[in-house]
C-alpha cells in the first residue's frame, strides 16, 4: 500500500487512513485483489478503502452481499452514510453541492434535517435561497424529480400522517385548507379547465356565512353564502331557478318577488319611479326604442311583432279608472264579452260603481220603482243599461232621476212605462244622454 507522510498531501487534500486498496471497480464490487491480500469479511464493516485507478475513497457497508459507500473522490464530491454536525457546514466553492444517493434503501429517510428545540423556538429548520440577481429565466430555487410514478416528489406530514403532497403529475392532495392570506388567484396556464370537485357526497361552497337549505349533498351542487355577480351571460341547462319567499329578482331597476306580506302570497312585480313600465314585444327587437315616454302609473305596453312605435295596447290605472288603451287602430274584443248585471227588486235603488246593466224585476211583485243616477258616477263615458225585467212598466213604471242637478237628455228625469222597455244612457261628465 503507497503512504504519504502529512507533508506531502497537497493543501485542499483529506488525509484519511485506510485499511484497504483495490485497483479498480470491479475488483473493490467483487472483494478481490485487496492489496493486503484480505478477504473481506464482517471484520472489515465500515472500514476504508482506496481503489486506486481513479483515487476515490469507499466505505465497506456490507459483506453478504458486498455494499459499499463512497466518502470521497478527486472530483471533490463526498459520500457519507451518516453524517452528524453540531455546528455549520459550509461549503464555499463556486460550484459546490450536496448529492444524496441511494440505490439499494427500500426504506427510511434518505436525508433528513431537524430540530428540536427546548422551549419558545423560532427558529427556521431549512432555507434555501437564491441570492443575488444574477439568475435567468428558466432558474429554480427548489427542484424535485421523480422518475417513477409511484413516487410523489413533495409530502408534508403533520406527524401524524401526510396533509399535502404533489404526485409526480402535478396534483396536489390536501386535508386542510387553502388559505391565500394576501389574496391572489387561482388560475391556469394552458387552455385546460379548472374544476373544483368534492368527493362522494361533499359540496361546492363559497363563504362560510350560511349552510344550504335546499338538500345539497352530491359533488356536482355549488353553495354561495353572499353575494354572486356575473359579468356576462348566465345559462340554467334545465331544472329550475328557485328563490326563497320574499327574495327579490332585480333586472336594472325591475324587481320580481313572490311576497308573503300580502294578504295571500302573490307574485309581485315592481317598476321604478321614473319609467313605470314594462314592454313586450319580440326579442329580436329588444334594442329597438318604441319611444315610450315615462308613465304616471304603472303600465304595461304590448306591441305587435312590427318594429313600430305606434303598434302597442297597454292597460293602467290612473288613479281612477282601469284604462285600456292602444296606438294605432281600435281596440277590437275578438272573443265574446260579459258585462256585470245588477238584478233590481226594491222600490229604490241608487246607481253603484260596477253596475252595468239593471234587470230591473220589482214591478212585477210590487209597485212604481225609482231608480237615482248618483252624482259621483257621472263620469265622462260612463255607459249604463236599464231594462224593465218583469214586463210591467206599464202598470208599475220605473222612474230614474239624478242626485244632484244633473239632467238626462235635458229632463230632470225619464220614465219606463211601457212592459219590458229599456233606456241605454250614457255620460258626459256632467249630464246623461239617451243612446
């Protein structure tokens, strides 16, 4: 075996003693040609041995079979199998690394860094850093690769059992919460989906204000406990949009409720205080102005399916009357009509709002009956019809007269006297007229 004395080892050198040499490789794997002519044997575990064709040095690991572990080469790398510090190890050269390797553990921690502090510690186990600035696109602080599936290249265990790891295909597995304390997103880089997909029975939920009431229990079901604002189109692909009582549907300044404050619950819909109105009309013409101005009531405009401004009915209140109106043409009544009829059998009666027609019967079973149009239905318009029901007229007359000073068609009163006689009159706003 060569020896050097200590002034001899070139500075930067490690003088280890050994107790034994190998030409090469094959020789140091195989246990043969040890130059001292030892056979290897569980005498020699851990001890030194140089293979001299390439002055590295091994460390014997096992005997059945031949392990070895190499602590030290020319090329400035060092192996160790364990290696215990009670201080700092630095390595200053300009390309200095620490590599880790195990080709035959089945089991256990191949590197491991820690600390167990007494009390109140602070103190960081590990950083890695990239100092300074001259680093270029493409540089990584912390690089992890896995060559086999089965592997996941990042763990973090609470001790108990693994909490976060990311497979070698980049998922990621979680059993607690994703929390980003400086806010940010959650974005992807290429044109693939993001999807959000509880296990089993779990939920979808956004905010922690509330929990659902509406039986959500499968991984396709999304909670929102606030507030939900879409900037864009929303589509429901079948099932159906439910709101909960008294929640309000708003488009703009339109609301839509089914309110349980009235005195049956009702749908409720709700015009601002400026437009008061609401337009139908087909959907291809919904950018179209129909030059509607503001309303002093709620109104509801339908028009034809023109784009026409003057093709429209609507139907309001004044505050009055119930209106009826339209643009251009008539208002045409395609299907039959019913009108209110007030069945008269007393010897007076007093005209009322919703009367209509009065089937007049009392002179059929008494005597004369006196009919008063009151003041307050003397409406411009207003239209009523009297019929002498019974067929007696001409012995029991029925006499209408107004309230006030009110004339019909310039008498103070008119009489039915002869047997089933009838009178169509009609107001001005001031006096009645026969039709």
């Amino acid at each position: 075996m060569a020896t050097k004395l200590h002034s001899a080892v070139a500075p930067g050198s490690i003088h280890t003693p050994v107790n034994l040499t190998f030409p090469d490789a094959a020789n140091r794997i195989a246990g043969t040609n040890e130059g001292s002519g030892i056979t290897l044997s569980s005498d020699q575990l851990y001890d030194f041995a140089k293979q001299d064709d390439d002055d590295t040095l091994w460390m014997l690991t096992g005997v059945g079979p031949i392990t070895w572990d190499q602590v030290y080469t020319s090329a400035a790398t060092l192996s160790l199998v364990d290696l215990t510090l009670t201080g700092d190890l630095t390595m200053s050269g300009a390309d200095s690394q620490i590599i880790a390797e195990s080709y035959t553990t089945t089991s256990g921690t191949l590197a491991s860094f820690k600390s167990t502090p007494a009390s109140g510690s602070t103190a960081t186990v590990m950083t890695i850093e990239a100092d300074g600035t001259n680093w270029n696109s493409g540089a990584r602080v912390l690089k992890i690769i896995t060559d086999d599936n089965s592997a996941d290249p990042l763990v973090i265990n609470d001790g108990a059992a693994d909490v976060w790891a990311v497979g070698r295909n980049g998922n990621q597995v979680m059993t607690g919460d994703l929390q980003l304390t400086g806010g940010g997103s959650i974005t992807t880089t290429t044109n693939g989906d993001l999807v959000l997909l509880p296990n089993g029975t779990g939920i979808t939920q956004i905010g922690d204000a509330g929990s659902t009431s509406h039986s959500f229990a499968t991984n396709d079901d999304l909670f929102v406990s606030g507030k939900l604002e879409v900037d864009g189109a929303a589509y429901f692909d079948g099932g159906s949009l439910t709101m909960s009582n008294d929640a309000d549907f708003i488009i703009g300044s339109f609301a839509a409720v089914w309110k349980t404050s009235q005195t049956v619950p009702t749908i409720y819909a709700g015009v601002d205080g400026t437009s008061r109105t609401i337009l139908v009309a087909e959907i291809a013409d919904r950018n179209f102005d129909f030059s509607h101005a503001g309303q002093s009531n709620p109104t509801i405009f339908i028009h034809s399916a023109n784009q026409s401004t003057t093709e429209w009915g609507s139907i309001a209140h004044d505050q009055t009357d119930f209106v009826i109106n339209q643009g251009a043409g008539t208002t045409k009544l395609a299907g039959g009509v019913t009108h209110n009829v007030t069945t008269v059998n007393a010897a007076t009666y007093d005209l009322a709002t919703d009367d209509y027609i009065l089937n007049v019967t009392y002179p059929g079973t008494a005597a004369v009956t006196s009919l008063t149009l009151m003041t307050a239905q003397t409406l411009a318009g207003r239209v009523v019809h009297i019929k002498d029901a019974s067929g007696n007229a001409g012995t029991n007359n029925i006499t209408i007269d107004t309230e006030g000073s009110e004339t019909i068609d310039g008498a103070a009163t008119l009489t039915i006297n002869t047997n089933y006689q009838s009178y169509s009159l009609y107001s001005d706003g001031s006096d009645w007229f026969i039709i």
